[in-house]
C-alpha cells in the first residue's frame, strides 16, 4: 500500500510502537511462531500460527495495558485505574495494575465468560458486573471514573493501547521477516490497528486482512458505509471481539492500512476451535480462532502460495462451552453422526442392521425407538442412531450399505 500512517490523526508512530516494546519487553513473554504443516496443507498456503493464547492472561491485551499504565504519572496511579471490558482487557488492566500496585476497577458485562471474572478478580482486581453489552459496561464504567478520578484504559481506542499492541506487528515480522500476509481479528480495532502500523512501515508491500464475526461485523458495516457504524445487536461465541462499532481512532487506520476486512460464521469458529484443539493442541477461544477459521474457507482470501501468519490472539474460553464446541466439530466433520433408520419390527431385523455397522468399524453411542409424526408402512418402525465415525466419507459408506440392503436412511445432522 505504502500508505504514510503519519497523516492519520493521533495514530502512534513505528518509534513510539518500537519504545512501547522495549518498555514492556520485561512484563510480557516474547510469544513462539508455530509453522502448521496441517493447516498448511488444508489451504494451500504456507501457515504460521502466532499463539497470544500462550500470552500472560491468556491475550495479547497485557501488551498494551502494560504500556498505557507505565505511562502514567504517580499522582494518576494514586487514583487507580477503571476498565471495561468483556475478559481479557479486564485480565491484562488487572495485572498491570497489580505489578504496579495501583488499585483497579473493572467494570464487565452480565454475560461476560465465569472464567475471565474470576481470573480478573485472581489478579486483586474490583469487578463490577452491569448491563447486557460491553457498550452498556462502558457507559457504566464512565460514570464510576468521575465519581472516583480513575484513569479509564480502554480496550482499544486509545494511541498508547495501540502502540502497545502494535509490538506484536514487530515481533511478528522479527520472527517470519518473509510473511507475505496477516490475519488479525477485529473487535474494537485496536489489535489490527497497531499491527498494521508496524507491519506497513517496516514491510509496505505486505498483506493486511482482519477478520470478524458475522453476527458481529461492525467494521465490515463501518466500511461499506465509509464512516462508523453502530450494530443494533451482537451476539457471537467469539465475545472477545463482539463490539458494537469500531473505534473512533482506529477505523481510520483501518480504513488506510488494512487490504480487507471478512466474516466468519459461527459455525465455522466452532470448527477452528476444534482444529486447533485437535492437531495443534492448542487451546484457543473463540475470538482468537477466527482468522483461522477465515483461511480455511475456501475461495475467501486467495492466499494460496503465500506465507501467512494468523494470530490466535487468546485463549481464555468458557470451559463450560468448550465441551460443545468440540462436539460440533465432530459433527462437522462426520465424526458423530445421527441417523434414522426404517427397519421391520420383526425379531433378528435389529440385529441383522447393527451388525452391518459393526461390520465398518462404526461405534453406536446411542440407539432409540422414537415415535414419529408421519406414517410408517405396518410392521415397520424407525431407530434413531447416535454414531462414531472416521470422517464423512466413512459415514456416507454406510449409508450406501445400508440403503443396498434396502433400508431407509435419512442423516438427521446438518453437515
């Protein structure tokens, strides 16, 4: 692009984003780089994975909270700081906050995840739940700091939060100096923001994608409009990036340096966080799969041949959630699969089915005999199966066999 960040107004520069690394190069882990062959191959790309879930909190946010609190003055750490945040910002705030030993306030959203409560309440941290949003938090949190003089550190949109973000950017690039392109998710715009600043000074020619949920795509909106848009609603599983609206310092830097900005759907959020479970073990929320989950649709980015990085910008997941995530990966990828099956109600017609699926190594969880709302032939009912196989095409084997037997299969599961 070669775009000069400096015309951008309050945006920090490469030397304020080198200092801000050298400031919190001490309060921070230096995060690997992980080549994917899997992913890799999956794509036809050349994959980097950049784990921020390995991060101190869990989240690439201690980077850039690290920063804004060592800029304080003492008077203003007197007076402590507040945060809103919907887990991870509030984590990141809590422990700067704590290394400092400054008081903090963090005022999060009703739904926000049990675990990320209780890790910022881990790190001496005053939590404050209240309101539906993170933009109803907001509104919250504002009110306590002029009640209590507070210094208010935003999630995002603010130049030193960037800046310290922004030593991601040159970690990446230290790291994978060849990297043809990045794949950064996007909430509030901060994360992006300052990795783009960095990446396009020291590489102009490099590729820049951000990547959304759909069922919360407030840039996406904001771009297409060509000025911020504020969503009605959010509602997604990756609650890390379910912002309202970008900010109002980072879309313009969005809009300059980054390429492209995509969605991703729920479903296939759920599928990267499998993924990533599964053949890297690496434990990864939603929020943080999704650039992932972008690469690995097809025909989305057209990177094929390229270098690419994906951040994996955190890791803290809802534990109680993770269970059905990694359920519906399985599904995904016809690994458990329920079936309906019509047999005749006569004896040794049961066994005579199952032992055509013990016969391809498939294990039946679950066998029922349910009432249906539609009629059968007499002497005919219909089993509901609940099965493990080795992929779809395992799966559609036996459906085959079962229907050149002459029994009616129908898959009850959406692909």
């Amino acid at each position: 692009m070669g775009i000069d960040a400096g015309s951008i107004s309050n945006a920090p520069t490469l030397q304020e984003i080198k200092h801000a690394s050298e400031v919190i190069h001490t309060t921070i882990q230096s995060t690997p780089m992980l080549h994917s062959r899997t992913f890799g191959t999956m794509t036809g790309t050349n994959v980097y994975l950049k784990p921020e879930n390995l991060q101190r909190t869990g989240s690439f946010k201690v980077r850039g909270a690290s920063y804004k609190i060592a800029q304080l003055s003492e008077e203003e750490r007197q007076r402590g700081v507040i945060a809103t945040s919907m887990g991870n910002h509030a984590q990141a705030v809590a422990l700067a906050a704590q290394s400092f030993g400054i008081p903090a306030t963090i005022v999060m959203p009703e739904q926000a995840p049990l675990v990320k409560v209780v890790a910022t309440q881990g790190y001496g941290a005053t939590v404050v739940l209240h309101g539906a949003t993170f933009d109803d938090a907001l509104v919250h949190a504002r009110s306590l700091q002029a009640e209590t003089g507070a210094t208010f550190v935003h999630a995002f949109d603010d130049p030193a939060i960037i800046a310290g973000q922004g030593s991601l950017g040159l970690e990446i690039l230290e790291q994978v100096p060849s990297a043809d392109a990045l794949i950064i998710p996007i909430g509030g715009g901060g994360l992006i923001s300052g990795i783009a600043l960095a990446a396009r000074a020291l590489k102009p020619g490099i590729t820049i994608i951000g990547v959304e949920a759909e069922a919360a795509a407030s840039c996406r909106a904001s771009l297409d409009a060509g000025a911020i848009r504020t969503l009605t609603t959010v509602s997604t599983i990756a609650d890390g990036i379910a912002l309202k609206s970008p900010g109002a310092l980072t879309f313009p830097i969005i809009q300059r340096l980054v390429d492209d900005v995509v969605t991703v759907t729920e479903e296939e959020i759920m599928n990267a966080i499998f993924l990533l479970q599964e053949r890297c073990k690496l434990q990864v929320e939603g929020a943080g799969a999704v650039g992932l989950a972008a690469l690995l649709r097809p025909g989305l980015l057209h990177l094929a041949g390229k270098e690419v990085v994906v951040l994996l910008s955190g890791g803290n997941i809802d534990m109680n959630l993770l269970g059905s995530f990694i359920t519906n990966g399985l599904v995904t990828q016809g690994r458990i699969a329920i079936v309906r099956v019509e047999i005749q109600d006569r004896p040794g017609t049961l066994e005579r089915m199952l032992s055509h699926i013990a016969a391809l190594n498939i294990n039946v969880r679950e066998m029922h005999y349910l009432p249906t709302m539609h009629p059968l032939p007499v002497q005919r009912v219909e089993v509901t199966l609940t099965l493990e196989t080795r992929d779809r095409q395992h799966l559609e084997q036996l459906c085959r066999t079962l229907q050149e037997r002459g029994y009616r299969v129908t898959e009850l599961q959406d692909r």
